[in-house]
C-alpha cells in the first residue's frame, strides 16, 4: 500500500482565506469597474475604451477567481478519476497542493488522502484474504474429503463406524458450500468469479446428488418440479450457492416430509411440506438464511421469506433478467 505521505498542518494555515482572497478580487474588481465607469462618464476616455477596460477587468478577475479555486478542482479531478482498485494514490497527496492554501481545502485533501489510503488498505487486505483463504481452507477439506472416501470403502468399518464416516462426508459438503460463501461475499466486485450464459435447472439438477447425500439417514426426502425452464447471465458457482443455502435451511427448519424446489418463469421456490421443527429449533439455524439475503443483495435477486401459520417456511428467489427456455 502507498505509504502515508507528510500533511500539511491545518493548523499553521489560516481558515477562511479563500474566502478572504475572492472578497479582496471582487473588491479590486468593482473599484476598478468604478473608476473606468468614472471616466467614461466624465469623458477622461472614449466609450470604447471604457468598454475595452471593463471586458479585460472581468477577465483578470476571472482568472484570479478561479486560480483559487484551482487546489478544490484538483481534488475533485482526483475523485472523479479514482480507480478503487488501484494502488497508486499519488494525486491524492495533501503536500502536493499550492502554497498558501485555504486550511479548510488543506482539510479536506487530508481527509480524502486518510480514506483512500484506507480503501487501498482494504482492497489489499480484500485480495490477500480471499486467496490465502481459497487455499487454506479447501485444500484441508479436500484432504477430508480423500479420507473419508477412503474410510467408507474399509469394510472392517462397523455400522457406526460407516454411519460416523457419513457423517463426515455431510459435514465436509456443507463446509464447503459455507467456504464458498463466504468467499463470494468477501470479494468486494465480482472480478474472479467466471459469468456465462447458464440454464437454472441444469445447475440445480447437478447440485441434487450433493443435498442428497447431505440428507442420508434423515426422514426428508427432496423433489425437484420443473412447470419452466429458464436461462440466466451471471456466475453458476454464485446460482449454486444461493440455492445451496435455501435448501439447506429448509432442510434443517423440518423434522420430516419433502423439501420441494420449484422452478417457474424468473423464480425458484424452495419450500417445505410436512413435519416442521419445534418452535424452538426452527430459529436455530438462521445463518444459512442470513448468507441467502447477503448474495441475493449482492447480485440484485429478490429473496422473499414466507413463514406459514403451521410453522412452514417457503423462499422465493426471483431473477428479474431471465430468459425461457423451451422444454
């Protein structure tokens, strides 16, 4: 990150003087118009002349005027060009600015040069993390992932044995839709992530085996109804993710029945019929929902959240630029 360059202290400057300085320039002004009025009126100087003296006065003050105010538009040209993801803020420096600048102008280049600094900070901070973290945390799960695969073909494993490594699988497919997640949601702009023209069905289609498997061993079954087809432009691993999340919360708010996903015209529906939790533990597990909102706000789809008298939940995400596709 650029380092912090030397400010110049508010302090030793005078506030108001560029106020001051325009008052002094319009004074000297209208003097000045005053005086060459006098003589045309008198006839000290010929009306053309008068007129000549009175353009090239307001020219002079112009240019007076607007030499101070020169430091506030370099400042602005410096936000106005500003490239967040960029390093280099050199034009944001507060000693670049003139001599004898209005302290309230030396202020506020202060300010904006402590706030981009800040912002490169966090962008730095942003990339660093998102690629140490893709890193640390998936290869550790897919170390997981290759050992228990292992250990469920080991047929000396027992029944609890087999039901522990189960177990295992689940949780790495659900740490690895959260890591997913919360990767997605820790970049700043959607650089990285990979956009194409994609079928919302094919994705959901491809990402059953996983729910699936997440549901082995519990009362939940889960049915995917298709009345539409339809195609979106943006990044499936987001798609996934989203849907991911949905259908994990439904699936931990019940304690039995069918988790339905239903795909109409620009909506996917997700909703649960029959057994739901006990009121107590049907809140339990609301950070799933909590991701679903923050990508949903991200990636401008409307997430709508229903919760029934009988205690049954329904999510309903729409895509507002979506396209049919024929069955």
């Amino acid at each position: 990150m650029a380092s912090r360059g030397p400010a110049r202290p508010a302090r030793f400057l005078k506030r108001g003087l560029f106020h001051r300085r325009l008052a002094i320039i319009f004074g000297l002004q209208m003097l000045a118009l005053v005086l060459v009025c006098l003589m045309g009126v008198y006839n000290v100087a010929p009306v053309e002349a008068v007129l000549v003296l009175i353009v090239i006065i307001s020219v002079l003050a112009w240019l007076a005027a607007r030499r101070q105010w020169s430091p506030v538009s370099r400042l602005a040209r410096a936000v106005s060009d500003w490239d967040e993801q960029s390093m280099d803020i050199d034009n944001w420096r507060p000693d670049q600015l003139p001599g004898r600048t209005d302290a309230d102008v030396v202020t506020l280049a202060n300010s904006l040069y402590g706030f981009a600094n800040r912002i490169a900070g966090y962008n730095q901070r942003e990339r660093n993390f998102t690629r140490d973290a893709s890193h640390e945390l998936r290869s550790p799960l897919t170390v997981i992932k290759m050992s228990a695969d292992m250990l469920a073909d080991d047929l000396s494993l027992g029944e609890f044995g087999q039901r522990s490594v189960q177990r295992i699988k689940r949780s790495t497919r659900e740490m690895e839709a959260l890591v997913e997640a919360l990767l997605i949601l820790a970049r700043e702009s959607d650089n990285g992530l990979t956009e194409e023209d994609f079928i919302v069905n094919d994705v959901i289609r491809h990402e059953l085996p996983d729910v699936l498997a997440m549901l082995e061993g519990r009362p939940i079954t889960l049915e995917l109804e298709e009345p539409a087809r339809f195609a979106l432009h943006g990044s499936p691993r987001v798609f996934s993710v989203l849907c991911w999340q949905l259908i994990r919360n439904a699936c931990q708010q019940a304690e039995g029945g069918t988790v339905v996903v239903t795909v109409m015209p620009g909506v996917v529906t997700v909703t649960h019929r029959g057994e739901a939790a006990a009121p107590m533990a049907a809140n339990r597990h609301g950070f799933e929902l909590a991701i679903a909102q923050r990508i949903s706000e991200r990636f401008h789809w409307p997430l709508e959240l229903q919760t029934r008298e009988d205690r049954k939940h329904v999510a309903r995400i729409r895509f507002p630029e979506s396209v049919l596709v024929a069955s």
